[in-house]
C-alpha cells in the first residue's frame, strides 16, 4: 500500500506546487494521474519516488516513510535516460550492483527478454531506437524487482505506434511482476487504456479534483465502447478542472473587448 | 500484435544499418591514412626539384634530401637519439607532474561550489600570465638545470588539463546523476560509476591540448640553457648557420608530437567506443 498523506510542496520561489495531496494505491493496482503540463503532477512524482522532500505531508510505503530513494520504489523518466558509456545489458543490471556478477547477468538477461530486446544485449544504447531505449530503461528500473514502479510521461517522446506497442509491454510485464503502477500522463487515452484508476489534477496549486474508477477487464479493447465512454469521463473531468479556474475575461468581461 | 512485429523487425533493420555504417569507414582506414601524405610528399618534391634545376638555392631553406641526409647523419652517430631522449623525458616528468596537479585541483573545484568559489578565481589569474613570464623566477628558484624545465613544462600542461576537468565535472548532466540517486548510489560509487565515465572523453581532450603545450614549452625550457635535447638543436643550428639541422629538428618535432598524441588517443580509445560521435558517422 503507497499512501500519499497530505502532501504540500512550496519551491524556495514561493511557488506552491502541491496542496493537500492524498493518494491510496493498492499493492499491484494501476493508477494513471491525468493533468494539463504545470499542474504538478512529476512533482508529485518526483517527492513520492523520495528525489526531492515535501514541505508538509508525508509518503508511507506499507507503513515505512519515504524521506530519500528506496529500494522498492523504481522510476522511469520521461527520457531513456540510459548511461551511454554502458552496454544495453549493463545498463538493465545497472540497479542489482550489490548482486554478485553471474546472478546480475543473469537477471538483466531475463528482464530484456521480457521487454524483447535479448538480442541487443550487447548494443550500445546509442544503436537503439527512442522505443527500444525506453523499454531498456523500463527494464532497469524493473530488474530490482520493486513493489511500486513509478512512470512520469514515459511515451510522450515516442511515435503513436511506439507508444501503442509500449503500453501493452508495460501490461505484459505488469502481468508478470504486478508491481504497483503509478502513472503520470497527458494522454487521456494512455491513461484509460493502462489504469484502475484515474485521478485528475488542476493546477495553480496542484491538487485532485476528481478520481474516476474504470473497473474495466483486461485486455481491454483500444477502440472499444467501454474505453472511450471513460475517456469521455476523463475528458470532462479534465474540462470541469478547467472551466473552474476562473479566467480575466470572467472577472472583468469588458477587458476582453 | 502484428504491428508489434513489423516494429521489431524494423528496428532491426535499424541496428544492422548502423552497425554496417560502423564497419565501413574501418575498412577504408588503409586508404584514408594515405591521402594525408599527399600534400606534403607534393610539396617536398616541388621543393627538391625548384632546387635541383636552379630555380632556388636552396642555402636559407634546404632540400628535403639535405635535411633527409642531416638527420640520417645524426641518427647513426646517435646524437639524435640521445637528443630525442633529453626532451622526451623532459616532456614525460613535466606533463605527468601537471597532469597530477591539474586533475587533484580541478577535481577539487568540481567537487563543490564552496571549494569551486575558494580555488578557481586564483587560478583563473594565475592562467592569464603568459607562461613563459614565469621562466626567469623559475631559473632563480630551481636553477638552469632540469628542474625548472620540467616545472615549466608542467605548467603549461597544466591549464588546459585543468580547464578540460573542471568543465566536464560541471557539464555532466544532472538527469544521469539522477539516475544514480534513484538507484541509491553511494559518493563514491556515483563517482565510479557516473562521473568519471561522463567526464572521460572531455578530460581524454584535455590531455592532448596538455601534451601537445607541452611539445611547445619544452622547446621553450630547451631555449633557455640546455646541452641536450631538440631545441637545443634548434639553437646550434641557429648558432652555427646551419639550417638544415634546425629543419631536421622542427621535422622530429613534428613526428614525435604526432606519435604521442596518437598514443595516448589510441590508449583512451578503448575506453570510448560507446561514444556517439559525429566523426564515426562517416
């Protein structure tokens, strides 16, 4: 269980980025965070995966809190990421560096095999496509075996395709490992496709407004009926968020004109 | 899913493309060292033969075959090696002993910003004296003899080796440190693992800028007093009117700088074959 317990973030600027911010993910749940850019969502992220410390608030992981990176917790960043210098898989072993050699090896075999990519072990990252690089990195962040894998924009560089393909990998290797999935994204589609739960944020300052629960089977159809009425629930969520913030035209109609 | 293969075996064709790419320019590498010796070779000639059909004289500049026949005249009574010898040993002690310093204090002023606000300003100043001006205090501190050659040398390596890692500490990227804060990596293991892979091929350049400074300051320390070594040469030839020893020296100068920079190039080489370089996309 990963609870986020009245999280409030201020940067040293002033700037409140998060207010009161609670979350409850089930162990193996899938929740997708939906939210315009600058609404603090990889803030979130970034405090709940130990990189940076909330103002107030705290982060618990099955009753243990989180004040700096732990090992249950993986992240997969927006980029690949991957450490140039090291092979595809020295850079999949990258996070099992107390795990003695022939088991290390091993484990990162196994983990590019689950993400396809076995053949390139021995590639070098920059002979890989923006696709097959994020699923080395899904892959390293996944050999440690964490309970909570944290995912901030993961395909938003990649291509419809890419990103199609990479949404059921994740399902595949969340069928495997069920780890907890915590997703932030600016696709209302990805999200609806991926999750159990969709939380929507409003920014300014960052907080949810609205939680919509799929209760949706796997596999689940991409264009089916199920799927887009609930990206319709989440696009008006979105909208509502939206429509809410009041704008200068609202409170002074005749500066508009 | 049968988008999903028709995916995986483009990118397939991907990777074979560019390990192909890859290859090619190796196989060419016998060829392409030879198109370096063109110009050269053409002008040598040009010269050898204004000279042999009285369009010069050829006594203020000789012919390659003069210069070609003072060098074998040196080599074979071993004046030549024992010269070679002075300076590059000279070179060696003084690079190694900047090099040391340069990657300690540079390293140093990567480490923090307090440290950086503490030590860089002065070296920044003491950067901006001409190297050379240091020559007459180091002759009254350590005398004419080797050592404040070697501490001149040294001083001229140091800069850019120091530079070159200061730079590098401070352009490493902050997301791949990231990565190992994610990983929970320990100081020292965020070293090893991070940033000194990340630094190396900008600290590998660094050196050769050093070397190659180096190559020009011995000359310098050799100026100034010395019974041996290559710009001793230099100042006899100078001295005595002879030319053709001083162009014989400026040609070993030329051959040696090349070869230990293609060493230690070679020697880090080894270390940066995951480079994605502009130069490999032939």
């Amino acid at each position: 269980m990963l609870l986020v317990d009245n999280i409030e973030k201020i940067y040293p600027n002033g700037a409140k980025a998060l207010e009161r911010v609670n979350i409850a993910v089930r162990a193996g749940e899938i929740v997708a965070v939906v939210g315009g850019s600058g609404c603090g969502k990889s803030t979130l992220l970034r405090l709940i995966a130990g990189l940076d410390r909330p103002t107030r608030g705290k982060i618990m992981l099955d009753g243990e809190k989180i004040v700096a990176p732990h090992p249950a917790v993986g992240f997969v960043f927006q980029e690949p990421r991957l450490l140039p210098w090291l092979t595809v898989a020295q850079n999949a072993g990258f996070g099992l560096d107390d795990v003695p050699a022939p088991e290390r090896n091993e484990r990162a075999r196994e983990v590019l095999q689950r993400v396809g990519l076995a053949d390139h072990a021995k590639s070098w990252p920059r002979e890989l496509s923006g696709g097959q690089a994020q699923r080395v990195a899904i892959a390293r962040a996944l050999a440690p075996r964490p309970k909570v894998l944290l995912l901030d924009e993961p395909f938003s560089a990649l291509d419809a395709f890419t990103r199609a393909s990479l949404q059921e990998h994740l399902l595949d290797l969340w069928e495997a490992f069920r780890p907890t999935l915590l997703l932030v994204t600016h696709d209302v589609e990805e999200a609806v496709f991926l999750a159990d739960r969709v939380l929507v944020m409003r920014p300014k300052p960052g907080r949810f407004v609205a939680e919509i629960d799929l209760a949706l089977a796997r596999p689940r159809d991409r264009y089916g009926e199920a799927l887009d009425l609930a990206k319709r629930r989440v696009l008006k969520a979105l909208d509502h968020s939206l429509q809410a913030q009041p704008r200068g035209e609202d409170l002074a109609p005749a500066a508009a004109i | 899913m049968t988008a999903m293969s028709a995916l995986e075996s483009s990118a397939a064709a991907d990777t074979s493309q560019s390990a192909n790419s890859a290859a090619a320019p190796r196989r060419r590498v016998g060829w392409r060292f030879l198109i370096g010796f063109i110009l050269p070779v053409a002008l040598a000639l040009a010269w050898e033969a204004a000279v042999r059909f009285g369009f010069a004289q050829g006594r203020l500049m000789p012919p390659p075959s003069r210069i070609f026949t003072t060098l074998y005249d040196l080599a074979i009574t071993g004046e030549l090696f024992r010269h070679i010898a002075a300076t590059t040993a000279r070179i060696l002690a003084g690079f190694a002993l900047g090099v040391v310093a340069a990657t300690l204090l540079g390293a140093l002023a990567g480490a923090s910003k307090l440290s950086r606000d503490a030590i860089d300003p002065t070296l920044q100043g003491l950067r901006a004296v001409p190297s050379i001006a240091w020559v007459p205090l180091f002759i009254l501190w350590f005398g004419i003899f080797e050592t404040s050659k070697i501490m001149l040398i040294a001083v001229g390596c140091f800069f850019p080796v120091y530079l070159g890692i200061l730079g590098a500490i401070l352009s490493v990227d902050r997301k791949i440190v990231e990565v190992g804060r994610m990983f929970r990596l320990s100081t020292p293991a965020l070293v090893r693992r991070i940033l000194l892979p990340a630094i190396l091929p900008a600290y590998v350049v660094s050196l050769r800028t050093g070397l190659g400074l180096g190559w020009m300051f011995v000359v310098a320390a050799e100026f100034m007093g010395a019974s041996e070594g290559l710009g001793y040469l230099l100042i006899d030839g100078q001295q005595l009117g002879k030319p053709d020893q001083i162009l014989a020296s400026i040609l070993t100068f030329a051959i040696l700088g090349k070869i230990t920079d293609s060493l230690l190039a070679a020697a880090a080489a080894p270390f940066l074959t995951w480079q994605d370089a502009f130069a490999r996309r032939d």
